[in-house]
C-alpha cells in the first residue's frame, strides 16, 4: 500500500477531528482523539476506500495508531496545538487555517454525518467511550474484563477499595479460559495460568487483600504482555513490516512476566507456612514496582 497517501489521509482527517472539535468548543485528550478516528474508519466500513489508510493496531489501552501519532506530534511541534497532558484545543490562527477547505471532507461528506454523531456522544468525555470501543470492537470479548476489571483495578483506588476476590477471580478465570490457542501465546498461558493458581490459594487462606501488594504487579504484567501479543494479532497490513520487532519485543516481556510469577510465588510462599505472616509491603514495593517497572515497562 501507499504509505504515504495513508499520512496525507490522516493528516486531512486529524485537521478536520481538530476544527470540529474547536467549533464545538470541545477539549479531549489526544488518546481520545485516536479512538474518535478509529470509529470513523469503523463506521465507514472495510469496504469504503479510505478504510485501508486509515491503519490501527490493537494495544495496551485500545486501537492506536502510531501515523495518527505522528501526525499530531508535528501538528503540536508547529504550535498548531496548546497541547497540554490531558487536553487538546486548535489555536485560532491554525482553526482559520484549516477550516479553508478540506479536499478529504469533499470528497467523502459521509464523515461529516459519522463525526455528529461521535461528537454528540456525551460519553466522549468520560472512560466510558473507551469502554464502548473495546465492547464493539476487541478482537476478543473477554479484552473488555481483562483491561477493566483485572488491570484496571489495580491502578484505580476506588475500584481497588471496593474488590470483592471472589469476583476478581471468576473474572481471572473466564479470561484465562478464554485465552485463545497460538504458539506466541503459549509461554504466556502457562505464566498467566501460574499466577491464577497462586490468587486461588491466597483468597483460600483469606489473604488475597492482606497482599494486594503483590499482586498488582504481576496482573498489571499480564495485561501489557498480553497487549503486546494482540498488536501481532489484530494490526492493518501498514504494520507487517514491524511484526519481526513486535515478535522480539513480547519474547521479552514474557520472560518478564515469568519472572514477575516467580517473585510473586516466592514472596507469597510463606503465608501456608505461617499463620502469622504479615507482608512486607515497603521492601517489596521497592524491588518489584521500581525496579520491574521502572526498567522493563518503558514504551
């Protein structure tokens, strides 16, 4: 394919998400607006002839983009774009710029019509819209509970206030059961089947929250190896040139995660053999949480 016509039709189409967005008075984050361009091209459907340019993968938090990024960097490094962390808004001079006339929009009004409709969605501000586009589009169902309620429970306070084991485990275990069978998978089935084991037998001891702890890490772990084996799975053609990398990169993240199963069984090994034990939480969190993510989990 045209590589490059798929960075001009991106670029269009980015300009154009941004002046709609300004027109509206609307201010969303740059990860959003990925996916607020990933449904564009969804709605559109496979066979429209902008589908194939508009090239995705699936990730850690979704379908990303890395021309979508791209574009954005060198609109945001021309000051098009006051961009801050959470944020993005067009600046006026680059709103009256863009707003001349769009050959992209042109040519397919229908965007017009797809982009009223996700820009009306009031949950476009909120995580729901995130969750919305994993449930209509994952690649596999069981996705939506694996990054909500396993690896998102763990970075989120509240939900982690209100866990309830049990049910943090049926939902392990449904995603277990529904890991699907390929030989890039297999080492990360055994990792992930390890720690499903260990989470039984501390909730049989009554000791899962009393180590929450520790199995945030490894969980978290799981998801990213996982996210790293999907982008294999599910990408457009754009991308086949990076699968030789991609392989690579999740050969290593699988032996982090073992290696993170591993600390996990041993720093949880003495709660069967003593009926006082008490967690060391400070040392534990120094060695794993620093030193794992610190230098394994960079993108």
């Amino acid at each position: 394919m045209d590589k490059n016509k798929s960075y001009d039709i991106v670029n269009d189409l980015l300009k154009f998400v941004l002046c709609e967005l300004k027109e509206k008075n609307m201010s969303i984050s740059h990860f959003r607006i990925q996916k607020a361009i990933f449904k564009i091209k969804m709605e559109l459907g496979q066979d429209h002839p902008l589908f194939e340019y508009l090239p995705f993968y699936w990730y850690e938090h979704g379908p990303f983009s890395n021309v979508v990024s791209k574009q954005f960097r060198e609109l945001k490094n021309n000051n098009c774009i006051p961009y801050s962390l959470h944020t993005v808004f067009l600046d006026d001079e680059s709103f009256i710029e863009f707003s001349q006339g769009n050959n992209l929009i042109d040519e397919y009004p229908v965007i017009n019509s797809i982009s009223d409709r996700i820009f009306a969605d009031p949950n476009l501000f909120f995580n729901k819209f995130d969750e919305d586009i994993y449930l209509d589009y994952a690649p596999f169902h069981f996705m939506h509970p694996f990054k909500y309620v396993l690896y998102e429970t763990t970075r989120d306070d509240d939900l982690s206030s209100s866990l309830v084991p049990d049910n943090y485990l049926n939902v392990f275990y449904d995603c277990l059961s529904d890991l699907p069978y390929d030989n890039l998978l297999g080492d990360f089935s055994v990792s992930f089947s390890r720690l499903f084991s260990r989470l039984e037998l501390i909730n049989d001891e009554n000791q899962f929250l009393n180590n929450w702890a520790y199995i945030i890490p490894p969980v978290q772990l799981s998801w990213l190896t996982f996210a790293r084996w999907v982008r294999i799975y599910n990408h457009d053609t754009f991308y086949n040139e990076d699968v030789g990398s991609w392989k690579n990169e999740l050969e290593n993240h699988i032996k982090i995660l073992n290696s993170a199963v591993d600390k996990f069984e041993d720093k949880t090994e003495n709660i069967f053999n003593n009926s006082s034990y008490a967690p060391d939480y400070d040392s534990f969190e120094d060695k794993m949480l620093n030193a794992t993510f610190g230098n394994y989990l960079k993108d």
